[in-house]
C-alpha cells in the first residue's frame, strides 16, 4: 500500500496548508520539463504527487485512506513482532538444549572425578586406619610390659604407703603419665580434650593438638565421603570452630538451596541468582539470596542476571537494573540488554527497535538510533554494526575503526580461539598480541586500535 504522507514529505497531522505547499513544491521541482533527460522518471514521479494530493487535499477521501493506511501498518507491525517472537523462542530453545548438553557434560565429568576423588580418599583413609592400629598394638604391648616391669615397685610402694600413708606419699604416684597412656589408648577427641583438662599445663599440649588436628581431618574426610547436608551438619555440630567449618557451612547453604530452588546459579558479587521453575519446566520467578541463604532480592521476575558492578539486570515484562537491596535504579524499559549487563560502566540496551548506551545512573551516553546494532565495550572499544557490516567506536560514540568489515571481533585477552556464543556465531575470539580480527573481501587479517592492519592477508 502506498504511503501517501511519504510522497509528499509530510507528517500524518500535516494540515490542509501545508499538504497544499508540499504538494506545489514537489510539481515544480519534478515537473517533466524540468529534466527533459528523465523525462519519463519525472513523469512517473509527478503521477504520484498528482495522486497523492488528489486523495489528501479531499477531507473525505483523506479519512478513508487514514484508516486504510492505519489497520495496513498494525498488520504490519504485528506480522513483524510475530516474526522477532517466533525466531527468540526457537533460539531460546536451542540455546537450552545446548546448555542442557553441556550441564550434562559437566555432570558426568564432575561424577567422574568425585569417584576418583573418593577412591583415593578410601585408599589414604585405610592407610591411615593401618597404622592406628598399629601405634594402638605398639601402646597396648608397652603397656603391657610397664605393668609388668612396675608390680614389684607397685609391692613395695604398696606397702610403704601402709606404712606411711599419713604423710602423703600418695601424691608421688606417675598419675599424669597413666592418663597419658590410657588417652592414647583410647585415643579419641574427647579422651585427649579430658587430658588437657585435668593436666592443663602438661608437656603433651603440642603433641595433642597435632594428633586433635589429624583426627578433625580423618573425621572430615569421613564427611566428604558421605556428602550429605546431615553429615555435614553433624561435623559443623563437632568442630564449630573446626579447620574445615567455614567450607562445611558453605556446603551446606548450598545443599539447601539446591534442595529448594529449581535454579540456582553460583554467587557473584555476594548474591546469586535462585528461581523457582513454571510446572513446564521453562521460565518461572527469579530473584537473588546472601551467602547465608537468605533472600534479599524477592522472586518476582521473569527473567535476572548476575550482578556486576553493583548492578543486576532483571525482566517483568522489559528488563531495567536493580542494585543488591533490590531497588530498581533504572526503570524497566529496554526490550533488551546486549551482553545481560555493565562493562566497563556502560551497558548496550535496546527500545523501540533502537540501540544505544547508557550509563549506571541510566542516563544516555551514546543516542539510541534504528540503524545500529551495538555490542558491549571491552577495553575502551565495542563492535557496532551497521548494513551487515562492523566497526568499532569509543566510549564517546565515536567510530574510532570503520565500519566496513564482513565479520568482526571484540577485543579480548584469552589465548585460546573460540566462539562468543549463538549471538555471535559469526564472530570469533583471537588473541594475537590483543589485535583485532577481521574479514574483508573473504580474507581475515588483524589491525590495531587504529584500524592499520598489521598481521594476515592485509588489503
């Protein structure tokens, strides 16, 4: 259908005065005789107009057309968002099944290690267990012949303490040195914490706490064998204060969590991101909850990101900022954000089919505009597209690297060569002395900041 307003130049609200000027400009400078070269274009042009004022300069046929013209572009619109839902849902869909993949990759190699893990903390625990037994028959067979070696002295002391027992003699008996013994026999947490709390100024003290610290440690391994949120419980309940207390509490708020959210995701900035799943197992409520597993952030979006400076990007129906109280510090506006959050103070949204920056306080940095498509700044520059091709600006909206490009890459310090994602499929990370890569004319090669091309088949 044909948009008469464009024709003329004019706006939809444009009144009579004003269609009739741009409808006398447009004749005369389109009139046939003025390029009699293009005649037959100017012809064809100078129909248009014609046609155009014949409907717009008549209230009535005007009316009509607006309507015509009105229900034409909701079709439009509707058929184009239509489109963008459809093509988000099927890459939503098989950006899940690959992290599904990949989760059970990780799954199975994680599994894989624990068994090894857990042999080899069987193996070291038995080990450890032969040689208790063998200090145990080593103090026993000692006793043994002690008790053996001291009924003579124990005879005669006996008999002097009868004799004598009202001057204390009592007093000289070894007494620390048989609780020492029987300790290590029994050789136990609380036996040696009874020792040191008869005999608090005992020479023993160093040798106890090694053998206290081995002990904690056989007992954590015991727990790591188990790895059960009740087994850790129970050490946290025995060493309070224990070597491994801090990591056994972390264990178990993450159990927890585990036990009663469907998603959780690990801490970032001291928060993480939990939901809870719709009964289709896709979507749900998100919100954020401490180390300690209490929620700070409710669940009450559709859709969180972790934070990151400070910052976390979160979606009910459009997606805004929150700062870690769960306060909203940039309205939720954007239809989306490129890279889910800020980098380097800055974050790429987008709105009404435009894309722009903006900054942590929410204020436009760099204009959102139609026909742009920017990514996320990566050591001062971030990629721009523009007509399929790609450049780089600056902080500033500069074009610093022209945008000329076939395909493009960010800036980044990794070593290996790999892709960004399914939003950047097209694009790959390679680090060469942190130049950029490039493709032109079919060939890849690499510039520096300045756009000069240093490395590969230069043009």
């Amino acid at each position: 259908m044909k948009n008469y307003y464009d024709i003329l130049g004019i706006e939809t609200n444009a009144s009579f005065d004003e269609i009739k000027a741009a409808y006398k400009a447009l004749l005369k400078k389109f009139h046939p005789d003025v390029n009699p070269q293009q005649r037959e274009f100017f012809e064809k042009k100078s129909k248009s107009i014609n046609e155009a004022y014949e409907i717009l300069s008549n209230p009535s046929k005007k009316s009509s057309y607006d309507m015509r013209l009105k229900e034409f572009l909701n079709r439009q619109h509707n058929n184009q968002t239509n489109s963008n839902y459809n093509q988000q849902k099927e890459e939503d869909l098989k950006r899940r099944e690959e992290e599904l993949k990949n989760k059970q990759n990780e799954n199975d190699r994680r599994q894989r290690e624990k068994e090894e893990e857990l042999k080899r903390k069987q193996n070291e625990f038995d080990r450890k267990q032969r040689e208790a037994e063998l200090i145990k028959n080593e103090n026993e067979k000692r006793q043994r012949e002690k008790e053996t070696n001291r009924k003579p002295i124990f005879i005669a002391i006996g008999i002097l303490l009868f004799l004598v027992a009202g001057f204390g003699i009592y007093a000289l008996l070894p007494k620390e040195d048989d609780a020492w013994q029987k300790a290590k026999l029994t050789n136990t947490k609380e036996a040696y914490q009874n020792f040191l709390s008869e005999y608090p100024k005992t020479y023993h003290r160093d040798e106890i706490n090694t053998i206290l610290n081995e002990l904690e440690t056989l007992y954590w391994q015991n727990v790591e064998l188990e790895d059960t949120k009740d087994i850790y419980q129970k050490y946290l309940y025995e060493y309070p204060n224990g070597n491994y207390a801090k990591q056994a509490d972390s264990i178990v708020i993450a159990l927890e969590l585990i036990e009663k959210y469907t998603d959780v995701q690990k801490f970032n900035e001291g928060l993480a991101r939990v939901g809870q799943a719709n009964d289709s197992g896709f979507g749900g409520k998100f919100g954020f909850v401490d180390k300690k597993g209490i929620v700070v952030v409710p669940l009450k979006y559709s859709d969180a990101y972790p934070f990151y400076e400070g910052l976390a990007s979160v979606k009910e129906e459009k997606y805004g900022f929150i700062d870690k109280t769960g306060a909203v510090v940039i309205d939720l506006q954007y239809e989306n954000v490129v890279g889910t959050t800020f980098k380097e103070g800055l974050v790429s949204v987008e709105k009404d089919g435009q894309s722009g920056f903006i900054d942590r306080m929410g204020s436009t940095v760099i204009p959102l505009q139609h026909d742009y498509k920017y990514y996320y700044f990566l050591d001062g520059l971030a990629m721009v597209r523009k007509d399929g091709k790609y450049g780089f600006i600056d902080k500033t909206g500069t074009i610093v690297i022209p945008i000329k490009y076939e395909e493009g890459t960010t800036r980044f310090y990794q070593s290996t060569h790999y892709s960004i994602g399914s939003m950047f499929n097209k694009i790959l990370v390679d680090n060469i002395n942190s130049l950029i890569k490039v493709r032109k004319n079919g060939k890849w090669f690499y510039i520096n900041r300045k756009g000069k091309c240093l490395k590969g088949d230069c043009p």
